[in-house]
C-alpha cells in the first residue's frame, strides 16, 4: 500500500472542510437527498446498483465534510460489501482498499485489489489509513470495541474514522424482518419465513447483533484512542445531532448512528 508523510497528510486533514463539524446544508437540499435515498432503499432488491451507488456517494461526501477532499488520501474500507464505496472513493482521487470477510458480499464484479480479511485482525500496519470507513458492520460484529480498536490501530494519528450502524430498536433494526423485530426476533423470523419462503439472512446472536446507541456512545467517550467529532443521524435532513442527545427517543428516530471519530496522538 502507498504511503506518504503523515504529517502533510494530518495537516490536509485537519484543515479540510468542516474539520470539526460538518457545514449546515440548505433544509431542502437536505430533504431531498434524504428523500433519495429512502426511495433507493425501497429499490434495493431491484435495483440494487442504484441504490448502493447512490448511498456510497452520499457517504463520501459526509466523509469529504470532515476531511476535506479526500484526493490522494489512502481509505481503508472495512466490511464495503460489493465495493461501491471502495468505487466511489477511488472515483474521488483516493487510494481505497476494500477489506471483507465474507466472500459471498463481494457480489461478481468486486473491486480490484480487494482482500478477504475479518475486520478484528486486518492485514495492515499500525497507522496505515488517512480515512477508515466502516458502513453498516458494527451491528453484525459480536465484539463492537474490539472491531473499533482494530480501525483505530490502522487508523494515523489525527485521521478520521468514519463509523455507521443500524440500532436495534430503529424501525430497520432487523433488517429484512423489520419492523417486526419489535415484537421479537424469534417472531419475526417466522413471519419471514412464511411470507417469502425463504430462510432470513440475519440471525440474531449470530449475524445480526442488538447494538443500541447510548451504551455505544457511552464506550466511545471512555476509549482514549480515538476523539468523537460527531454523533448524529446518518440518513435525517435535519436535527442530525440533536436527535441523538435525547435518551430513549435517539434509539428509535436516529434509524442509523454516524459516527465520526478522529485517532488520537500515540
């Protein structure tokens, strides 16, 4: 993998655009990208090229408003599936590899380069990555701290870790058996099951793990190998940070928690 001075790339990094906080987007420009992508969502089973390359240009762009252009940059995509975020970013100027342990994601035409590893023990040096992004995992790992330390270790000092994961108890918290997780796993695997007449894709305990937003945040505050930017809602037009601060309504109306973590100083 290339690498380059840390130092003028932390620099790049911490002078981006919104270092700190991302710019405040016009409400109606944020509306209709929020808009978007739930129409993309719904598609997803027909379209999904549409959808993941839509939501893959939606993320770098919030990655792009915490550090700045992402142009010649190396990002570690942790758990990117099919690759259309490694894509997008390469698209941008970055240097991306794509890291997924699960062959069966990578779908027929995954990206060049890409290496089959478990996200707990990547195959890269300490402090290798400008940007490590890590989209919708936390929730399928059994160890959520131990995955983080691991994106923090390849992570350089002062870059940028972005991190999102679907809550259990948001409305999308079991995923293709939502909404009727709220009545309980069990349950709704079941009524999956007679439905579609097929077997889910997610057990939970298994694949599919209850992650919930104020523990997490909790952990993250406590760790001293990473600072947190950001917690905010990943899909909402508005109120994206506000939703999160209030306890037992965030675990419901954030639908899915962005993380935005920067590495500290060895």
């Amino acid at each position: 993998m290339p690498s380059r001075r840390a130092g003028a790339v932390v620099s790049r990094l911490r002078a981006g655009r919104g270092s700190s906080r991302s710019s405040p987007r016009p409400l109606a420009e944020s509306l209709h990208r929020s808009f978007a992508l739930f129409r993309a969502f719904l598609r997803e089973q027909e379209d999904p090229d549409g959808c993941y390359a839509l939501l893959a240009r939606h993320s770098a762009d919030q990655v792009e408003a915490y550090a700045g252009a992402v142009a010649g940059c190396t990002v570690v995509d942790v758990g990117g599936g099919g690759g259309y975020f490694t894509a997008e970013f390469r698209r941008r100027g970055a240097q991306a590899y794509l890291f997924e342990p699960d062959v069966r994601e990578l779908g027929e035409k995954p990206p060049a380069g890409v290496v089959v590893a478990d996200g707990y023990l990547l195959p890269l040096a300490d402090g290798v990555a400008d940007v490590t992004f890590s989209s919708n995992v936390l929730e399928h790992v059994a160890d959520p701290q131990t995955f983080l330390s691991e994106l923090a270790r390849v992570t350089r000092p002062g870059g940028l870790i972005y991190v999102s994961f679907t809550n259990w108890l948001s409305p999308w918290g079991g995923h293709e058996w939502a909404p009727w997780h709220y009545l309980g796993a069990e349950r709704a695997r079941a009524r999956y099951r007679r439905r579609t007449g097929r077997q889910p894709k997610h057990t939970l305990g298994e694949n599919l793990f209850a992650v919930h937003i104020g523990p997490t945040l909790r952990q993250v505050r406590a760790r001293d190998d990473v600072t947190l930017v950001s917690a905010r809602s990943r899909y909402w037009p508005f109120l994206t940070e506000a939703i999160v601060k209030v306890p037992g309504l965030r675990e419901v109306a954030t639908w899915n928690l962005l993380l935005i973590l920067r590495r500290c100083s060895a």
